[in-house]
C-alpha cells in the first residue's frame, strides 16, 4: 500500500476524480484500497466513515482512514495515516500532499478515524 500511496503523490486535485489526472480526497482513498488491498470502499468520504472499526485518537496505525469535517459539521473530508502524526490526503489547492496532524486546521477538524480489515 505504502508505494500506490507514493505513486499518487502531486496528483491535482479533481472534484470526482480517481485517476493520476486528478482525483478528490475520497478518490485517492478508494483508488488505494481498491488497487493495493482489493478492498472495495464506498466513494465518499460521509460513506467511508460508517465503513471498517471506529479506533482512538492517537492509535493509528499505517492504512488507517482519517476522518475531518472541513466544510460544517459532516464529514467532508478523508486521508490515509502513514506514521508519525502525518497522513496523505488530496487537497484542492495543492492536489495529494501530505500533511501533519500537528497542523491546527487539521486538528481542529479532525472527527474519527476507521481501521479497514479485509
């Protein structure tokens, strides 16, 4: 999983995209699971979240979903945790990047996170 992960990094973001031409947040998440796991998701992110284990804040594991509420108070938004408080996710401005945990937009928006087991 760690190298499909790697291979979308700097892909524009693509409101419904899935492809390395762009995709969304739930898209890199569902084209993850779906090509390195053969694990299929549902597509977006308020789906996704009703998906796999409910887990602790701060007992993620690589693979975990991270669940954030970036635009009211449902879930918006979804990343993938890769280790050390960070985690890969598709923004609109920046397309997949990874970011920190650390940062206080993340913080602040953060609502959950699921283990996925095939």
């Amino acid at each position: 999983m760690e190298l499909e992960i790697q291979s979308y990094l700097g892909t524009p973001y693509r409101y419904g995209g899935t492809t390395k031409y762009g995709m969304d947040c739930s898209g890199l998440v569902w084209r993850v699971y779906k090509d390195a796991a053969g694990i299929a998701l549902p597509r977006r992110a308020s789906d996704m979240f009703r998906f796999g284990y409910l887990i602790n804040s701060g007992t993620w594991t690589f693979g975990d979903l991270l669940f954030f509420s970036t635009k009211g108070g449902a879930i918006s938004h979804v990343g993938i945790y890769i280790g050390a408080r960070r985690f890969v996710h598709v923004s609109e401005s920046s397309g997949a990047i990874v970011s920190s945990l650390e940062e206080e937009y993340y913080r602040r928006r953060y609502k959950g996170a699921r283990r996925i087991i095939k």
